[in-house]
C-alpha cells in the first residue's frame, strides 16, 4: 500500500532522534504539514514547522493538542519519539540488587505511560479513509525472547510492557481504523545522550547518527502493510520478536 502522508506528528520533537525526524520532513516533504511537539519550543524553530508545547503526562492538554490538529484534518502519520534509559540519577540495573521502586516508576513512566497516553488522544485521529502509522520507538531490549544477557531490569521491562501496549492498541485501532498501522520501532544504537555512556565497545559499524536511524526508520515506515500492525521493527525492516 502506498504511503504518501500528507499531515504527520512528531512527539518528542527536541529529542536526538525526534529532532531528526523534523528536519528530515521539513526538508525532502515540504508540502506537508508537520507538527511537532515537545516539553519545551526550540531554540531553533525550523520554518514552516507547527511547534506545540506539551506536558506529556497532563491528559487534559494531550487531549486538547490532538483535537486541535484533528480539527484541521485526520493525521497520516504520528511518530512518539519519547524514551529513557538513564538520567542524572537513574542508571540502568546490572543487578537485582540495584534495582529501586523509584527508578521502575521513572522508567515505566516514560517508556510505558508516556506512548499509551499520546496512542489514547492520537489513534482516534488517524486518517480512516487512508494508511496511516502510529509509531512508537520501543527497543530489541525489550524482546523476553531475545534477552539473553540480562541486566537493565526496568529499561527492559518497560519497553516489553510497551510492546504489549502497541498490539493491543492495534487490535482496537482496526476495529474502526481498517488501514492504520500501529507499531514500535527499534532505531539501533544512535549516539545521543541516552546512548553515550554505552557506546564505547560498539562496532562503529553498528552505531548510526540521529539521522541515518531517521533514514532507515523512514524506509520501513514506508514499506508497512496492513498485517505488520502490531508489530516491532528494527531499523532494517527485521521484525522483533516478542
């Protein structure tokens, strides 16, 4: 099925990969319209570029945003571009014992509330007529059974609960929505913030910058059918296995 979208979200927009995905819509698709939404504006707004400030845990603005942009037409295309490994204070787990109640809140919260809530205010709003994504980037980590090393307990278990999300939210979205596709994708290892402490034994071979995970990423948007709903991809179209 071609995919030409014509209206598309960015969630996450300041973000190393939602960022990339902006620039690269604002620059090869300039006739479409493109919004992006973030917790804070740009310093550097990209023109022609619909900014939006949001809280991503304030139901009440999700839900107003959404149906502002929907009042305008349905959307083609919606990517959550959200996601947290570590912060200042929340490092991955290498065991039980460093596991704490606080990081698995933080983690679930931003890996798992977080896309659910945009996938409640925003699947209603793709197009019904037209294909149209709902993407979430999710993590091979999060695959039960690709988990062969262990560790980074919260992280994993959060976007494996983020998995389920997506097949459940595709299993509705095509009850009403027969030509959406609801998925999670993997970018692979991209140098940002979230990557850096973690790069430094990676094949170089094996770590893409913002804009080639985009690149890729964008392929296997294009490349969707209608059965791939509910699934996870990686950055080369493989699926991800639960």
């Amino acid at each position: 099925m071609a995919f030409s979208p014509k209206r598309i979200v960015i969630i996450g927009s300041n973000g190393a990969i939602g960022k990339a995905f902006v620039s690269y819509f604002a620059k090869y698709m300039p006739s479409i319209t493109l919004y992006a939404l973030a917790r804070k504006l740009p310093t550097a707004p990209i023109e022609g570029v619909q900014y939006h400030a949001l809280d991503y845990l304030d139901e009440q603005q999700i839900k107003s945003v959404a149906e502002s942009i929907h009042l305008l037409g349905s959307i083609d295309l919606v990517i959550v571009a959200t996601g947290m490994l570590h912060d200042g204070k929340t490092k991955p787990e290498k065991s039980l014992n460093e596991i704490t109640s606080s990081n698995l809140v933080k983690l679930f919260e931003v890996n798992t509330i977080i896309p659910t809530l945009m996938a409640k205010y925003f699947v209603p709003k793709l197009s019904r007529e037209n294909k149209s994504v709902f993407a979430v980037l999710s993590a091979r980590v999060g695959s039960i059974v690709d988990n062969r090393k262990g560790g980074w307990y919260a992280y994993r278990a959060s976007k494996s609960a983020l998995n389920m999300i997506i097949k459940c939210t595709a299993i509705e979205s095509n009850r009403t929505h027969k030509h959406s596709i609801v998925i999670g994708l993997h970018p692979g290892t991209v140098t940002s913030e979230l990557s850096e402490p973690f790069v430094k034994n990676i094949n170089q071979a094996n770590l893409f910058s913002p804009e080639e995970s985009v690149y890729k990423l964008i392929s296997v948007i294009e490349n969707l059918e209608s059965l791939d709903t509910g699934k996870c991809f990686a950055w080369d179209g493989q699926e991800i296995l639960p």
